[in-house]
C-alpha cells in the first residue's frame, strides 16, 4: 500500500461548503505516481509506458474543508497487459471515497497494449490490496 496525507484547500469546496466531487479523481491521480515510478523511476514522459483506460469513483461520505485526508493506494488485479489501482480516501477515520483506475501497459511507438514485464508484476503483486488492512 501507498500512503498519501493532504490537506484541502478552501478552493476545494463547492456552494454548500462540502469536498467538491471533482477533485477525488484528481487526488487519486497525483496518488498514484508511486505506482507511475514502478514502470518508470524518472517519471520520463518520453518513455512513458502506461495509458488510462477507465475510472470509476465511489462517494460513501460527505468530505470537508479543514480536515486532513489520507489517500491508500493499492492494486487489485494484475493481468498480463493490464492492471488494476484500488484507492481509497479517507477523513477523520471514516472511509469517504474509493475508486478504481485501469492502466494498461503500452507500447507508444506501436500504438498497442504490451506484456507487463515479469519483475514489475511481482513489484506490483507486494502493493496487492488485502480486505482485511
């Protein structure tokens, strides 16, 4: 698991003073370049070997300003060219969000999805997501 504390901003918060919806996928996003280092340490756009294939988001709680959050990354499937990032928000102990991200592992000179490698497969099998964490 990947960990992650952050503190809203007021520009954060929508008209009834809650987390604005739209900033979960964001802060998801920027949680998961511990995961972008496994397949690129440098973080080399030019060599960049990941695309985003899908998202989905879970809003279980309301979220505001004022209160530390923590971001748990984590992976739930590992697949042959794909896998999945598990994540999950959390406020004042309480699970507010989760979500899922589907990376596929690509090749962009040949415009195709690529075999995962097996090394990064057993570094991304140390980081699975284990219900009872």
């Amino acid at each position: 698991m990947f960990s992650e504390q952050l503190s809203p901003r007021f520009s954060d918060t929508d008209a009834l003073g809650h987390i604005n919806n739209t900033m979960v996928p964001i802060w998801f996003e920027g949680a998961r370049t511990p995961v972008f280092k496994i397949f690129t340490p440098e973080l080399n756009l030019s060599a960049w070997p990941l695309i985003l294939a899908k998202i989905d988001v879970s809003f279980e709680a309301q979220m505001f300003y004022g209160d530390e959050m923590e971001v748990r990354t984590y992976i739930s499937r590992i697949g042959g060219k794909s896998f999945d990032v598990f994540q999950e928000l959390w406020q004042k102990e309480k699970r507010v969000a989760s979500g899922t991200a589907v990376m596929v592992h690509f090749d962009y000179q040949m415009q195709k999805s690529a075999e995962i490698p097996q090394a990064i497969k057993a570094t991304l099998a140390s980081h699975l997501f284990n219900k009872a964490q």
